[in-house]
C-alpha cells in the first residue's frame, strides 16, 4: 500500500524561524501542501499588507531557504471548520502532540499501520508551548507521540516535526 499524501497544517506556530524550519523539512521529504492558521505567521494571510509579507518572507526565508517558494501554502480563517471538512471529505486527522491521556494517542513508530490504507492524512502541528488546543484535538482521528527517553518532555516544534516527516513520509 502507498504511502498517504500528507497535508500539514501549522496552527498557531508562533516563530518564523519555525515555520521556516518545517517548510524546509517538509518540502525536503516530498511534501507540497501547507495550510497555515491561527496566529502562524504566513504572507499568505488574506489582506495582510505587503510591508509585512515582505517581512514574514524574509524572515522565514532564513531557515526555509527557497521551500517557501516551491510549496503551496494557504491560510485559512476557520481551522475547525477546515479539519471538520477534510475529515467528511475521509482525510484521516492526524496530530502530533505529546504528554496527553487520550485513546487515541499512539507511538509514531505505528504511524503506517495506523494510516494504511488511507490516501490523504491531515497532520496538525500547534503551538510550541501549549500544542494543540482542545476544541482540535476533539477532531483528531489518531495523535502520534515521540517517546522522551532524555530529561526534557519534549522536543522542540521543527524537530518534531521532522521526526514525524520521516516516519508518516519515508519511514519503513
């Protein structure tokens, strides 16, 4: 079975260095798709001002290093709205979080058996602090968790995101 074509969404990463960061991970394991919400910062936010698009590039720009041209990237007003969609649409949602209790949470490294069979997964990635709010999470359909074997509960949000790349994108 083929792998699931994976959408990212990035839903209220606050650092453009992040953001850039990811884009640059993604685009590096194939992905083309990124939806951006909430507060994560993205030049393609309807209305926002050219000035401070041309800041968002640039500083996005620094650690993307071009995957911000070569992507396609939205922003959408209403994330649940959008998630509620994909999911009648038969996306599977997917969410990277960790230090939760929830059925629903499993290792990564059972990421493609817990996907097969699907042909599209919507993998939400939240805030670097707080994660993935609550009123998401009710919508998700599995949450992948990296197992901490260190001191530290978690990895930061590009890191982890990388991780979560490798093993939904190439990982065997």
């Amino acid at each position: 079975m083929s792998d699931p074509e994976v959408v990212l969404v990035l839903h209220n990463i606050r650092s453009t260095y992040n953001v850039g960061a990811i884009l640059r991970t993604f685009e590096g394991f194939g992905g083309t798709s990124v939806v951006c919400s909430g507060f994560t910062p993205c030049s393609a936010r309807p209305g926002i001002l050219p000035h401070l698009a041309e800041k968002l590039d640039r500083q996005i720009g620094k650690t993307a290093l071009g995957a911000e041209k070569t992507l396609s990237v939205a922003f959408i007003d209403d994330i649940l709205e959008f998630l509620s969609s994909e999911k009648a649409a038969g996306s599977v949602l997917v969410g990277l979080e960790n230090n939760i209790a929830d059925s629903r949470v499993r290792p990564l490294s059972s990421c493609k058996e817990a996907l097969d069979g699907a042909s599209r997964a919507i993998l939400v990635v939240g805030e670097e602090v707080d994660g993935i709010s609550k009123e998401i999470l009710e919508l998700l359909d599995v949450i992948f968790e990296i197992p901490m074997k260190g001191s530290k509960e978690s990895f930061n949000v590009s890191v982890a995101t990388g991780v979560a790349f490798y093993e939904l994108m190439e990982g065997e």
